[in-house]
C-alpha cells in the first residue's frame, strides 16, 4: 500500500503504564504490539497488513502529551515538510531524528494540538 504524501498515517498515544495500557487496548480492540524496548510498542496494523498504524510511548504526567494522542504525517521530503511547517508558523518541538524506520520531526499547530511527520529511512 502506497502512503500519500502529507497524510495522516500514524497515530501516536503517550501512555503512564505501557504493560497497563497495551492490556487494555488488546483486551478492548484486539490490536496487538511490536516491541522497540520499555518505552516504545508499535500498533501493528489490523488485518494482518504489514506495518504499523500507531504506537505507544512511554511518558509521565505532564509531558504535554498524555491525554491527547500525537498525530503523525507522512512525507515524501522531510526537510520540504520541515520548511514548511516553519514559514506556516508552526512551533517545532523536536527538530528532525532518527527512529527504527526512518526520520521524524515533531511540531505544535498555531493552537498548540502536538503532530509529527516522518519519512521512511533512507
């Protein structure tokens, strides 16, 4: 399946308990995890595609992101999407970094709402 350029292809939750919150997703959805190591499962994709769909992250009560999920973008040109983002005036929280699979940076929308955009490795 081919990923369109600049659109919504990864839904990313910041969890307090990631054994709790992997439980009750499995047990309430039936969705099943990738591993990355303690702060890190990846949603696998329903269905039995391949990839993953989203992920959760290992966070504490008040890094911004607990009780709102992280939506992430996917880009043909990271460094285009970056430049972008920031003439949009959009506020860059981590600038570009690498991940297993590829590279992402991650911004606040002009009303603060947390998203990301990631390319594949190169």
């Amino acid at each position: 399946m081919a990923i369109a350029h600049h659109a919504i292809d990864y839904v990313e939750f910041t969890v307090t308990d990631m054994v709790a919150a992997q439980a009750f997703y499995s047990a309430a959805f039936g969705w099943t995890f990738k591993k990355y190591g303690p702060g890190y499962a990846g949603i696998r994709r329903m269905g039995g595609g391949d990839g993953e769909m989203g992920g959760l992250s290992l966070g504490e009560k008040g890094d911004g992101g607990i009780g709102g999920p992280l939506v992430v973008l996917y880009s043909e040109d990271l460094e285009q999407s970056l430049a972008r983002v920031r003439t949009a005036g959009g506020i860059i929280q981590k600038e570009i970094f690498e991940f297993p699979g590829g590279r992402r940076f991650e911004f606040a929308d002009p009303s603060g709402n947390a998203l990301a955009v990631w390319t594949k490795a190169r």
